[in-house]
C-alpha cells in the first residue's frame, strides 16, 4: 500500500476539486485547503511551474500512487512510439487496481488496490497481489469465488457508483470483467479534467 491513507481524505481539499467525485468527498462540505488557516487563506494564483506540479499531483493522486511509482509510468510512456501524454493514462488504465476501480468491484480506487494485495482478484483465473500488474488486452478480471460475499465487494457492485468505460466487458452478477483494449483519454471517465500533457511538461522540464 502506498502511504497515502489518513491524508487521502484531503487531496480534493488541496486540489479544489472532487478528485474522484463521491458524494462523500471531504471538499463537498469543506471547499476549502486543509490547515488551520485553509479557510482563511482561500486560493492562490499558480506560476506555470505551480500549474504544471499540480496537474501532476492531481493525477499521481486519482490513482494513488508514490512519486517513485508514478515517474516510472511516466518513463515507460516515455520509451514508446506515440502520443507520450496519450499512453501514460492508457499505461495508467492498465493497472491491476485502476482495473478492479473501473468495473465497481470497489467503491474506491484505495480499497481496490486493497482487494488486489490481499489476494481477492484472479487474473485469467490465478491469483495477483499486485496491484501495478499491467492488464493486457483481452484479460479477464474477476473477484475470487469466497470474495464475492465481501460487504464491500457487494456493495460496490451493487451500486455501481461509476460508469463502465467502453473499454472494458463487466458482468456485474458474476463480478468478471475482460479488458478489450488500452484507452485514449477521452475513453476514461475522469469525474475531473485531467491535464496529462502538463504532466510530461512537468518532468520534461
């Protein structure tokens, strides 16, 4: 797990924005930076430079990764042919744990990358704790059979709180979803307007 876990709760706060849109965000009530003073202070002006480390935080944030996880996504995009801003949210999409998030096997992209280290997910029918592992075209993801009775699972399923993007095949009764192909970013439903292409900005700097 990363160590994002206390401080979660007040990354929107930070952000100025419902980062992962539920109705239960700490910003929906309290629209303002977290801190003693973060009433008062309000919001500031940002440099170029500030806008750009936001765009990033802001993502890095949404999938909850570290710094050292995140720029290594980055540099993977880096090495491949194409759109560099294109295929880090597509490499980004591909995680095992951004995976079980978008098929509503969790109601949250924490408690997802939780399910996959406590091995509650099968990949093509094994067992995988990693919540990094890099789902390839036409796998298929499901929630172990003794798992799908987890309150959490079954909630989450059951709600269905976020949209199926169009790149994955989800059965919500049997908690199995297939990965068809890697999205572009228009595909993803972010609840917010990411800025990848300031994210490249950034670390090319």
């Amino acid at each position: 797990m990363t160590k994002i876990v206390k401080s979660k709760y007040k990354i929107s706060r930070r952000l100025g924005k419902s980062l992962w849109g539920r109705s239960k965000d700490a910003f929906n009530y309290r629209a303002f930076p977290p801190g003693i003073h973060g009433a008062a202070a309000g919001r500031k002006k940002y440099s170029d430079f500030g806008i750009q480390l936001r765009a990033k935080q802001q993502l890095k944030g949404y999938y909850n990764m570290t710094e050292k996880q995140f720029k290594r996504v980055y540099e993977e995009a880096v090495r491949k042919k194409g759109d560099t801003s294109e295929l880090l949210i597509g490499l980004l999409e591909r995680r095992l744990d951004a995976v079980v998030y978008r098929a509503n096997f969790a109601p949250t992209i924490f408690s997802a990358r939780q399910l996959v280290s406590h091995k509650h997910v099968l990949v093509n029918g094994k067992s995988c704790n990693i919540p990094s592992y890099q789902v390839q075209d036409g796998d298929v993801i499901e929630i172990k059979e003794k798992s799908k009775q987890m309150p959490l699972v079954m909630e989450a399923t059951q709600k269905q709180e976020r949209e199926i993007p169009v790149y994955l095949e989800v059965d919500a009764a049997k908690m199995t979803a297939k990965y068809i192909r890697q999205p572009i970013y228009v595909d993803v439903p972010y609840p917010v307007q990411m800025e990848p292409n300031l994210v490249i900005e950034f670390y090319s700097r």
